[in-house]
C-alpha cells in the first residue's frame, strides 16, 4: 500500500453525500503530497495530515430575516475556521442554495493552501449561507445581510478571521455587512475585503481573480514553451465576477473569448464576445443571457437541457485555452476528452475545483497544461491582502500600482509551483507542484507552533 493509500484510508468517511466535494479535493492533496511524505517522515510522525484536514471550528447558526411581503425567513449561516497557522482566518463567504458544511469544508480546506501558496500570512476559512440572492430585491438582501451578520460579527476581526465574497457575495452584499458590523461593533475596520472603493475597498479587487488566473496562465504557458494566448481562440464559462474579468483581461490582451455561460446554458459567439454589453447585462442589470441575443441575433444560446447528459456544451466549442470560471465540477470527463479532441493546450482554473477528478487526471495524462484552481486564481486573496495593507495604513494605491502588484505575484506564484514539481520530480505537474508548496508551508508552521 502506497504512502497515500495509507494516508486516505486513516480518515473515515461519512458517507453524507455533501461532505464527497471535501473528500475529493482533500484525496487530491494526499495523492500529490506523497513524494513529500515519502521524503521527510516527520510530516506523518507529527500527524500533521490528520491535524490539517479537521477544521479548527465549525459555525453554524439560524438566519431570520423579513422578506418584502413581511413574511418571516429562516436561513442557515455557517463560518468554517478551518486553519490560521499562518496568519488569520481568511476566505470567503458564498451564498447560494447550495451551501452546506461539506461544500464550505472543501472550500475551506482548498483555502488554507492557496493563502499559502501566494506567500501571504494568512489562514484559512470559508463560510456562507443557503440564501440565494437571486430575484430577491436590494432591501431584502440587506434586511438578510444584516441578521447574517448579527451572528457573524461575534466570531470575525481583522485579527481574528477576514471574511470576502464569493459565489452570490460580491459589493453590494460586502457593503451591507460591514454596515452592519460597522453598527453593531462602533469600529470602522478593515473586518472585509471586497469593500467597494469609497469606503475601504482596494481598486481592482472585482477584476482580480479574473485577470489574476490569466497573468498565471501566461506565465505558465511561458515556462511551458507553448504560444502565448495573444490572437488565440479562448473559452471561459461562468458570467460571474471571475468569468467576466477573466474575458475582459484576455480581450486586452489579444486573445478571442467565444464564451461564456450561466446555470442555463452556454453562450457562444464566434466572433468574440462583447464584453462591455455582457458586463452591462450581468453586473449592472443583473439579467439573463439570452438579452445578448437581442443586440447579437447570430450569437448562439445553447440551453443546458439541450445538451446530451454528463457534458456541457462550453467545452464543446474548439479553443487553444479553457478557462473554467463557474462552479466546482463543472468540467467532466467528457467535457475533458472534448476539450482534448479538439486541440486544446491549457485549461485553466477560474473557479475552485471546477474540474472533476477524472477530468484533471485526463489533462495530466495528456501532458495538457492545467492551471489548478488553488494556484490559478489566486489573485483575489492576493488583492484582498493588498486591501487589509491599505486600509491597515490607511492608503489609497493606484489601479496601476495594484495591477502591476498582482501581476508580479500571480508570476511568482506560478513559477514558484513549476520548481516545486521539478523539485519532487514531477515536472510540468502543476496539481502537484502547488499542493505540495501550499501544504509544506503551513505544515511547517504547524510543527514549529507545537500541538
Ligand atoms: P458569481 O456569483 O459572480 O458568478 C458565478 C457564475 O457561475 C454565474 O454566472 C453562475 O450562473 C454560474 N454558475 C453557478 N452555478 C453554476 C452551474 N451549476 N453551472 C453553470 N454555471 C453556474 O461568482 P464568482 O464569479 O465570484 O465565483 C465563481 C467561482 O470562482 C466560484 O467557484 C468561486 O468559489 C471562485 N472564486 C471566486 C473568487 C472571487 O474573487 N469572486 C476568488 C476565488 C475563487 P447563474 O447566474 O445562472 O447562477
């Protein structure tokens, strides 16, 4: 039995189905650190795996709210603590009607590793709610904002644990709690990043992640000794904050974006997608995506139900580089083998974990350059502790100055994963080089602060 297998088998699982996202990513560290375990005994002497993948605490409370009808809701909210033996809790915090514990244990637990790779002193945490902001009108959202954080605020600090956005969580949410929290504590601190910029916020925090996962891509596809992405046909799906920032940085640089998508289905035009009309739509007017029909009729629309069963219709369309920007596990097996079949040369992560299992030991298998989310979308953590440095200073930098500063790390951070593979002898492995750094970091912190 391989190191590995010893490691998996140590941990019982519950067979609760919403713990199987966390059992899937933790299974994918396990296998990636193996020539580190294999290398160094004290990692499995000193227990440090058993340790790492139990959450330092678990927050779950009751959410009660009025909706605009006077009707009396009840959500739940959790904070998932998950790690800070490398700074304080930090992660962001989902809303959507799919949030459970085991989805904010996986998010939490792929947290504790990407804090650690961008070099930053940060922990790990995520958290969220089962409350979907979807459809509900500005006065609801913040009527459930603040009973979220009427509970929350007791277990956050700018010291202690610094929640952000995600999924269903961007300005406006941000905006709303930290008015409450700002209220309930009589403190203006820098307790969120994500603050819109007149009060707090970093400029270029909304494009981060998206442009953050494109600087890494170029630098990856450099070290790679593959063609950059300029003129280059790109997929990206999502039309989220991560999707549409990504499209917005490929188009500057001189790649054509095809795609993009939502819950319902894919959008694909040919000619490149617009994306100030796009941005427009989604962020401005919050709609649909089939109102991009109305200025561009010969763009397509393909609904999910249209398409056959296990695939999806964005990693259909032939690309040079995918960039997965959505949701976990959006990207099967089939759609890898698609995405193979016709000719592509990078896939790169945008959301967190949004390829399945199969579907990334495809790409490796296929020597397919693969970006891993914990690594490739970095870029938000990163320009959220660019946020907590301005407001802990109380300065205000450029848009340049925090474009030029992400950039940097994103670059870093990729090559800094590549030696980390060639080091353990699986060169070209980005899965593994960035587990294996993200891991040895906090791992070492753990040992030095005891037990
Ligand atoms: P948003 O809420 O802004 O957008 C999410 C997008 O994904 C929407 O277009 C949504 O469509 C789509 N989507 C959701 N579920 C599905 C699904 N099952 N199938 C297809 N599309 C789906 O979220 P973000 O852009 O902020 O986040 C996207 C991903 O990036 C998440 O995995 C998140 O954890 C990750 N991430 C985000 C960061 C950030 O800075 N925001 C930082 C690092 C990672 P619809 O509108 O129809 O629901």
């Amino acid at each position: 039995m391989s190191i590995a297998e010893m490691e998996i088998k140590k941990f019982e699982k519950t067979g609760c189905a919403e713990n199987d996202v966390f059992y899937q990513a933790m299974e994918e560290v396990i296998y990636s650190i193996a020539p580190l375990l294999e290398s160094d005994v004290k990692y499995t002497k000193n227990a440090v795996l058993e340790r790492l993948i139990v959450p330092d605490r678990i927050i779950k409370f009751k959410v009660t709210w009025f909706d605009d009808n006077q009707n009396i809701k009840v959500n739940t909210g959790y904070r998932v603590q998950f790690n800070n033996a490398l700074g304080p809790y930090k992660g962001g915090l989902r809303f959507h009607p799919s949030v459970n514990e085991g989805i904010l244990k996986f998010l939490g637990f792929e947290q504790i590793l990407k804090n650690s790779l961008t070099g930053l002193a940060l922990g790990g945490a995520k958290g969220g709610s089962d409350f979907d902001p979807k459809g509900k009108s500005d006065f609801e959202v913040m009527k459930f904002c603040s009973a979220f954080m009427t509970e929350l605020h007791k277990y956050i600090g700018p010291r202690i644990d610094i929640p952000a956005g995600d999924i269903g969580v961007g300005a406006r949410e941000i905006g709303f709690l930290f008015g409450e929290y700002k209220k309930i504590t009589s403190s203006y601190e820098g307790v969120l990043t994500g603050k819109p910029f007149m009060f707090g916020g970093s400029l270029m925090r909304p494009e981060a992640t998206g442009y953050g996962v494109v600087y890494f891509t170029e630098r990856m596809l450099e070290l790679e000794k593959k063609e950059p992405l300029k003129g280059k046909i790109c997929t990206v799906s999502g039309s989220g904050n991560v999707a549409l920032h990504a499209i917005e940085k490929l188009q500057q640089i001189g790649a054509i974006t095809v795609s993009c998508s939502d819950s319902s289905g894919t959008l694909y035009d040919p000619r490149g997608v617009d994306i100030v009309l796009l941005k427009e739509l989604k962020l401005v007017n919050r709609g649909s995506l089939t109102e991009y029909l109305k200025t561009y009729p010969d763009a397509k629309y393909i609904p999910t139900s249209d398409y056959p069963e296990g695939g999806h219709a964005v990693w259909n369309i032939p690309c040079y580089a995918a960039f997965p920007c959505a949701t976990q596990n959006e990207l099967t097996e089939i759609d890898a083998q698609n995405l193979i079949k016709n000719g592509c040369v990078s896939v790169s992560e945008g959301a967190n974990m949004p390829s399945t299992a199969q579907a990334t030991n495809l790409f490796l298998y296929n020597k397919i350059c693969f970006a891993p989310a914990k690594a490739a979308n970095a870029g938000g953590v990163v320009v959220s502790s660019f946020e907590m440095s301005q407001n802990a200073a109380m300065a205000r930098w450029t848009f340049e100055e925090v474009d030029e500063k992400l950039k940097i790390t994103m670059q870093q951070i990729c090559t800094r994963v590549a030696l980390t593979a060639k080091d353990y002898g699986v060169e070209g492995n980005y899965v593994d080089g960035a587990n294996i750094a993200g891991f040895k970091k906090v791992a070492d912190a753990m040992m030095a602060e005891g037990i």
